[in-house]
C-alpha cells in the first residue's frame, strides 16, 4: 500500500510526486507514455527551444543595428537536432531526480478499479490517495476534414519548414507558432473567431501585439469563421460577411486543448467529471476525498505551473498542512516577438472599480535601447493603491512578471513598491517608471 499513487508524469505529476516523496510519503508514479507529459515533450520545452533558436536568428537579419557585418545561414535541421537533444537531456534528468527520492516509476496505461486501487495491465496497486494528472490533448472541430491539419505534436515533429503555414486559432499555442515559423522563414496566416488574438488578455496588450505581429509580416484574420478543410491545404472561411478561401503547405489546429480522462475508468471509483473535466474543490479533491486531481484534467488553468503547484497544495492536504498558495495570482507568459505576460485582472475586469493605469514604454528604458529590443510597454492597474493586474508586451516579459506577483502575494502597495531600489540600467525599471506617472 502506498501513501500516493499518481497517474501521469507531466509535470504535475512529477513535481507532485518528488514533493510527496520529500516529504517521506511513499509514491508509486504511473506514466503510460514518457516523463514530462506534453509540456517536456511536446509542448512549452520544445516550443522554447525553437523559440531561442528564432530570437538568435532574428538577431542576425539585424545585424546591421549592431554595426555588425557577415553571412550566416539557416539549417533548420541543426535547429531541430538541438530541440530534441534539449528534450531528452531533460527527461534523464527527471529519471534521474525520480530514482534519487525513490519515486517508484512504471509505465503503462492506468485505469481504476476503487477508490484505493489501480490497475495497470494485470497487476493492481493500492493507495491510501491518488492523484490523477493526466493532462490534456489538442481539441478538434468534428464538422473539420482534420485529416487536412496537424495539431502541435505533428508541427513539432516536422523535419523541415513550411513554405506557408495557416494557424487556426490565435490564442497563446497559435501565435507562438506563428512567430516561430514567421523568424524561420514561413508565411504565415492566422485565422482567430474573436474580435482579437489573444482573446482572454488584456484587450490592450492584444492589440498591440496583432500590430507588431502584422508588421513582421504575419497575416491575420480576425472575427473570422472557419468553415471547413479540405485535402492540399484549403481553408474556407467567412469573413466580414463574406466567404473565402486560402491555401497552405500546412494547417494548425490550434483551437485549445480540452481534458485528458479517456480510459481512466473513473465511474469504477465514482468520480464526478463532465466536458470540462474532473471537478474539484479548492484542495484539488474530487467527490471522492482520497483522490485528487490536478492540472489540465481539471479543465481549470492550463499551465504547467499551475499543475505544479496545485500538486504541491494537494500533497499539503494529504499531510494536514495549510498552504498559503494564492491560485488567484496565476501568471501567464505567451513566447513571442515580443513577449507578453500578465498577472492579476484586465482592464475591464477593474471596470466595476475606481481604478488607475499606470504605463511606461520600453523605449524610456535604457537597457531595451542597448538591446536593440525596445516595443512595447508595461500597463499596471490599481485600486486604492493596491497592485490588481499587471500586463508586459516587451523584451523579457516573462522574467519580468515575477517581481509583480511577489508584489502581489506580499499584499505591496503601490507606493511602496515605487520606493524599493532598483539597479540601473535595468529592463525591471520599468516598474518604477510606470509607478511615477
């Protein structure tokens, strides 16, 4: 009988089962694919390393800003060598911190059987809890030819570029790619329903973004329907009340990702779920008090992170621990050119307050100027003094949010933060430059 079975190595399953394991609890992790789940192997690692390798190659087509001159060529495959190499280097490392805390690891598909027992294959494990973290996978459109498109798995295992890449969806997945495959050399066009990319941030941040992305080239279709696929890359869809067509090497479904609960034979234990996944309560537990479920399978915030810590809260219950971790300051960082990151409310969400916005551009700050990476602003907004929602589009923005989530969680007016020193020259200045207007 183990203290904890977990079901999933992603990266709530393997936070959660290393921070079980310190804790002296006896952990028994069931992963059916391989560890790091979608985000090491199919997602945020995978996408960053490309991501680094654009950032570099963008550099170089400016090279001339440096007052530097030369050649230098492109070989995606090199690029793509280094991804996997990135991913595989990390997986050995969890293995390997898995071993270290005797995390006992098998492989296989889990499914119910109690609220106490698993069974993988033949063999049945028993737990005084379980934590289920299976993740997520990509959603579809049903009424779609989706034999058409790739999800982001298929577009991360391409060995070459595509000559034009249509992206449906231009939420946090769709614009990455598109900046990514834009600095590799693709065209690239980006079909959204919403009146905005970006549609769950702040309006703001989002329009300026589809501005700077439209400017590098990318295409983008707002408040646009897509009808349907059909074989050697045809995209129909309505816009401004008119139907059209375009055509592409390769076509995205990027339209979200909806919770990962396919064969884990919850009715055996009697746990609720629906469409939107696994419901829990604030302690990440499900109807049935020794089980728990975290991350994506909850259909709540899909983050990586967010996965992480609600296992942290969840093992913290499982001892009689309080945590004092404050799922309401999430932060979210989208990985394009430039980043944006945000924390806390928008701007209309403050709309039933007396609130006030506070911004600075990056090109007042001396650091963005040497890095020749100077778009974008920074937006705080307050009430009464109290930080609510700070939002970045500019160099570093996903660094850059943190110190507005320590300020957050400390409860930080923001007085008070205006009167904490900062080095000069630095991009986090920019805090205290906002605060001064």
């Amino acid at each position: 009988m183990k203290d904890v079975i977990i079901i999933g190595a992603g990266p709530g399953g393997y936070e959660t089962a290393l921070r079980a394991a310190k804790q002296g609890l006896s952990v028994l992790l069931i992963e059916k694919d391989k560890l790091g789940g979608t985000c090491l192997q199919r997602g945020c690692i995978p996408t960053k390393a490309y991501y680094q390798s654009a950032a570099v190659l963008r550099q170089l087509k400016q090279q001339d800003d440096y007052g530097i001159s030369g050649n230098f060529t492109f070989r995606f495959e090199n690029t793509y060598r280094r991804k996997e190499k990135i991913v595989a280097d990390l997986t050995q490392g969890i293995a390997f911190l898995l071993k270290k805390h005797n995390v006992e690891l098998i492989y296989g598909e889990a499914k119910l059987v109690s609220a106490n027992e698993v069974a993988v294959g033949d063999e049945v494990y028993r737990g005084n809890n379980i934590i289920i973290a299976t993740g997520s996978i990509p959603a579809v459109f049903p009424d779609w030819n989706v034999s058409a498109a790739i999800t982001s798995d298929e577009l991360l295992a391409m060995k070459e570029v595509p000559r034009k890449l249509a992206i449906i969806g231009g939420g946090v997945v769709g614009v990455e790619f598109a900046s990514i495959f834009n600095a590799f050399g693709s065209e690239v066009e980006i079909f959204e329903l919403a009146e905005t990319i970006l549609p769950m941030f702040d309006k703001e941040i989002s329009r300026r973004l589809q501005s700077y992305l439209k400017t590098q080239g990318i295409t983008i279709h707002t408040a646009t329907k897509v009808l349907g696929l059909e074989e050697k890359g045809k995209i129909y869809y309505r816009t401004g009340g008119e139907d059209k067509m375009s055509v592409a090497d390769r076509i995205l479904v990027s339209v979200g990702r909806v919770p990962n609960v396919s064969g884990l034979n919850l009715e055996a234990a009697g746990v609720k779920y629906d469409r939107r996944g696994i419901r829990v309560n604030s302690r990440f537990q499900t109807n049935v008090k020794n089980i728990y479920a975290i991350g994506d399978v909850t259909g709540k915030m899909m983050l990586a992170h967010a996965a992480a810590y609600s296992g942290y809260h969840a093992v913290g219950h499982i001892l009689g621990e309080k945590s004092r971790i404050n799922f309401g300051i999430m932060p979210s960082c989208v990985f394009t050119f430039p980043e944006v990151a945000m924390v806390g409310l928008t701007e209309s969400e403050c709309a039933r307050y007396e609130y006030r916005i506070h911004k600075a551009l990056f090109r007042a700050n001396g650091k963005a100027l040497t890095m020749n990476d100077a778009d974008g602003f920074i937006k705080i907004i307050t009430v009464n003094n109290k930080i609510k929602g700070v939002h970045v589009i500019g160099p570093h923005a996903s660094d850059l949010i943190h110190e507005a989530v320590i300020a957050m969680n400390g409860n930080i007016t923001a007085n008070r933060f205006a009167e904490c020193i900062h080095a000069h020259p630095t991009l986090g200045e920019i805090y205290l430059q906002a605060l001064e207007q």
